[in-house]
C-alpha cells in the first residue's frame, strides 16, 4: 500500500499504523491504545447461535494490557455451544489481532477484537464456525493451489412508524432516493461505521422491498461488499449486520435479517458471491468466457445445493421465502445474468470496454482489463444462515466440483438460458432437482451428503448431527401446505422468527 492508500483507508488503525490489517501484531494495538487514550478492550466472537459476544476489559496499566493480548481469557464453553458440557466447559478465547477495530458505539473510547476458542490444551475448537471455516479454507488452498475469495450482500427490512408525505410504491424501492425512502441516512452511516472497522464496502442502495401495513412502514435496504478473502468476508458481513442493528436500536426502529417478514412481499436473502484467484489473478474468466474452473465449482454448488441450505436456511420462513416468481431459487440449476437460478453468473466487464470514454469524450481510452471483477453468485441463502459454517459449505462444495469427474457435463446439464418459470421450458423445468421445502427436508440432505462436508476433519462428526437435529426439532415438514392461505397462521411463524441470528 502507497501511503495515499494508507490516508485513504477508513480504518483508524490502517491510518494510524500505516500497516494492512493483516500485519497487525500486539504492539501494534498497544501503540495505538496508549497514544490515542483507548480505555476499555472488548473481546467478540461467535458462538453458536451465530450473534456477536463480548468480554470487556478495563485497562488498568501496561502489564495489564499486555496481558490480555498476550493470554487472551477462560470463558464458559458450556453457555455458549449446547454440546459442551458443564463438567468440563472451561475454554480460551485468544484475539486475532488483524481484527482489530474502534468500537463506533462506545462512549468509553474501546478497541474491540474477534477471538477464536481454544481448547484447555491449547488446541483450536474443532467444532467452533470459525475454525472449520478456516480448515475449509486452508484444506482448498493447499489441495487447488487456489485462492479463495468471496463477499456477501447484506439485506434487511427496517421497521418504523410510516411516513406519508411522500410515500414510495409498494414493490417498487429499487434504488429509491430520499425523500421516498426514510432510512437512506441510516444506511449511510452504517457504510461509513463499517468501513471504519474495517469491511469493505463496494455499494448501498434501497431494495425493492416497500411496502405499508397499518400505521408502520416496511423499507428493504442492502449493503453489497467487495470480494475478498474468506475468513474477512464472513467477519465483515458479521460486523455490519452488528453495526445496521446498533443504529437501527438507536433511532427506535426494528431491523430484521429474516427471510421473510410479511406475506407476499420480496424476502430478504444473504446472497454470496465468489470467485478463485492463482497468482493473485482472477481466473473465472478464460478467453473472454466463464472458465472451466469456474463451471466445475458451480458444479460442485449445485451437487450439495441441498445440503448447504442446512447451513444457509436454518429457520421455517426460511422456506416461505424459497417459492416460485419471487426472484428467489427453487430448482437446482445456473445460468448468466438470471435471477431465477440456484448460481448466477452477474455481468462482468468481458467485450465491454471504453463505455466511460464514450460518456465522456474528453477522457483518454483505459487499455487495462476489467475481467477479474467477475464473480459467480450464490442465490440461496438468507439472514438465519450460520454465516461461518455457510461459506466453509460453499468451499467444500467448489472444491468438490473441481474433484467430481462428471462435473462439466453436470454444469452443461443444468445451464438455464431462460427464465425458468417461462411457459416454454416448463419441459426441462419439470427434470430438474428441486430445493428443500423446509427444515426437515434440508437436515435429510445434509445427513444424506454428510461424507463430503466431514471429509478432511473439515466438519467434525457431531457438529454435522447437531446441525440437522436442530432443523429436525421445528418440525415442519409439510409446513407450507398446511399454512397455505392462512394469513394469520403465516404471521405468527413470520413473527416468531423476525430476530435469526
């Protein structure tokens, strides 16, 4: 990084140290304590009900401060992952430095840290998400030689009293601007918080969920970020959906990642891009078209498909979003540009090149090439995913198609050029795979394709068997038919599941 790079960058302790984030050491952060008047360290991590913790720690001097980066602290293991038991639930939590961050919200100036757990041996939890995200990750680097990115697209419905001076059509938010939407500024210094705590952002803009029910008013905003490496795309996607609720809480309104939050209006999905880098080049793109390796990954999404909604769809309303004509996938299949598939390949910058030069005359032509911005998109997903346990799915599942023999014939099989729910390919639509309808049918996915995900120590045996015990628990096979039409009896599930993770 050039030290404009440094000026620019929105994190405070980028700026300060004038260093990435990723050479951060315990020095580093003692510096910046001592010289910018920090009083408070917060501990965070994840556990396994997926929302931030914290451990707070008033700094009482320099030994103390050492200390605490250098020891990290016990917690009860037993209160925070329902399989450890109380007789031996004693666990570390030591911080990972390049997580560091100021805490936007505290009136103590604090710097708060993302922890990883420790066993009383000294060894990583292998049960923990973060850890078999990272094991995903490092399992894939060194069986591909590939570099694995990703970024998520943070959607969420905010909740208010309504405002009817200038009220926006229902369904119709897409990109809306103030004054038809209310919460704009909210979204805007959300960005400018995450930012400074080190996402990063690529855009923010109004969704096209609006709607009024009553005297309250129903808004959908999203936050897209930039690709980047596994582990920070999770934490960033973590830290914003953090941040949107601290401000949400603050101006006394409801946010909500749930996957749906009224009947017949768009859901709100967690939809992950991702893409493959060797020697730091994007390789999606091959000759000016979506390469092999690419293709053979989605091969290997679309194959676990129904096995990763396990991960990514954990709540009975996750399902109510999953149905027909509403931009939401329910078949298993992929395609460019199509918002009725499973894997969509958005528009890239391949054959598209001198558009600014020719909206603006004046500007010299640009020769560099802008392929390695393309991505591939995960269209399943919602706000009650296990975030951490989801992507490591998605790496299991791509290295998975790299692996299968079969898997260019499987991606060419279930290419959809077309609208799906299109009259004319009502033939191929009935061949395909669907989705599962619910919970229960999701955990039977998971159980019948478990061999994969456990492959390699990635996933241990139990956390597989509590994942799908816990979607088993709702109950809800056939939900969806005996709820159909019953308003009433949708609300109440709609309700009950309005705060996932």
């Amino acid at each position: 990084m050039t030290r404009e790079d440094y000026r620019l960058d929105p994190n405070k302790l980028v700026q300060f140290l004038k260093k990435p984030s990723s050479e951060f050491t315990k020095e580093d952060l003692i510096e910046y304590v001592v010289e910018n008047d920090i009083k408070m360290i917060n501990f965070r991590y994840v556990a396994e009900d997926g929302k931030l913790k914290t451990l707070n720690f008033i700094i009482t001097g320099l030994d103390h401060l050492d200390s605490i980066l250098s020891t990290g602290e016990r917690v009860d293991g037993s209160s925070l992952f329902s399989y450890i038991g109380a007789g031996s639930s004693d666990l570390y939590v030591i911080p990972r430095f390049k997580t560091a961050f100021v805490n936007p919200f505290s009136e103590v100036p604090s710097l708060d840290i993302l922890c990883s757990f420790y066993t009383a041996e000294g060894k990583p939890l292998e049960s923990a998400p973060e850890y078999i995200l990272k094991k995903a990750n490092r399992e894939f680097e060194k069986t591909t030689g590939l570099k694995f990115k990703a970024m998520g697209e943070l959607e969420y419905y905010i909740k208010s009293a309504n405002h009817t001076l200038y009220p926006d059509v229902d369904q119709k938010g897409y990109h809306s601007s103030q004054p038809f939407t209310k919460w704009e500024n909210l979204r805007r210094e959300a960005m400018v918080l995450i930012a400074q705590c080190g996402g990063k952002i690529k855009y923010g803009h109004s969704e096209v969920g609006s709607f009024t029910a009553g005297e309250e008013g129903y808004e959908q905003h999203e936050i897209e970020f930039l690709p980047v490496e596994a582990e920070d795309a999770v934490e960033q996607l973590l830290i914003g959906k953090w941040i949107v609720r601290m401000l949400a809480a603050r101006e006394g309104a409801l946010v909500s990642w749930a996957p749906k939050i009224t009947v017949g209006k768009a859901g709100s999905g967690l939809h992950i891009h991702m893409l493959v880098e060797k020697d730091g080049k994007n390789i999606c793109i091959e000759n000016g078209q979506l390469s092999d390796t690419a293709k053979k990954m989605i091969a290997g999404i679309m194959d676990l498909s129904g096995a990763l909604t396990a991960f990514g769809n954990t709540i009975p309303t996750s399902y109510l979003r999953l149905v027909p004509h509403q931009e939401a996938p329910t078949y298993v299949c992929w395609g460019d540009r199509n918002r009725s598939v499973l894997v969509r390949v958005p528009l890239g910058w391949v054959g598209a090149t001198d558009m600014i030069k020719d909206v603006n005359p004046q500007q010299d032509a640009d020769p560099r090439d802008f392929s390695s911005k393309q991505t591939f998109e995960f269209r399943v997903p919602d706000g009650s995913a296990d975030i951490y346990q989801l992507m490591a799915g998605l790496i299991v599942a791509g290295q998975h198609g790299l692996q299968m023999e079969n898997s260019l014939q499987k991606a060419e099989e279930l290419y959809a050029d077309v609208d799906i729910f299109a009259p004319h390919y009502k033939e191929k639509l009935e061949k395909l795979e669907q989705l599962p309808t619910c919970c229960w049918e999701s955990a039977d996915c998971l159980l019948e394709k478990r061999d994969i995900f456990e492959k390699n120590g990635i996933f241990p045996q139990g956390t597989i068997d509590s994942v799908a015990k816990n979607l088993k628990l709702y109950e809800d096979n056939g939900l969806n038919d005996r709820i159909l039409g019953k308003v009433d009896k949708i609300m109440e599930i709609v309700e009950k599941y309005m705060h996932c993770m």
